[in-house]
C-alpha cells in the first residue's frame, strides 16, 4: 500500500477546501478505515484505492 504522502506527490491524493484528505482521481474524500497505533489507513469509496498516513513523527508513545 502506498503512503498517504506517496499519493499526495503521485497526484492521487489531495486535500479539498476543509483540509480534508481527497481522492483526486474520484474528487470523493477519504475514509478513514483503519486506526493502528503506527497509522492511519485511508481509502476512497469510489475506487478503493487506499492509503496509509503514519502517526504524525511529533507524536511518539513514551516508553518502549
Ligand atoms: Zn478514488
């Protein structure tokens, strides 16, 4: 699966006029399908083309 930033450079992903992320192929925006604890797994309704954004680098569980 791609990476959400992957997407954004390929042009495949984008964000419409709330910041939301968006399909660009579909203009549908993404569904947040998974949460893991590394990430979240988004995915278009209409193509069901997904991809994955890493938890954001600032956060970090403490510990481990
Ligand atoms: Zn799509």
């Amino acid at each position: 699966m791609k990476s959400l930033r992957r997407g954004l450079w390929d042009g495949e992903v984008g964000k419409d006029a709330r910041g939301r992320f968006s399909c660009r192929i579909c203009r549908r925006s993404l569904v947040a399908r998974t949460e893991a604890e590394d990430g979240v797994e988004r995915s278009c309704p209409d193509c069901g083309r997904a991809w994955k954004s890493r938890a954001s680098p600032r956060w970090r569980t403490t510990g481990g």
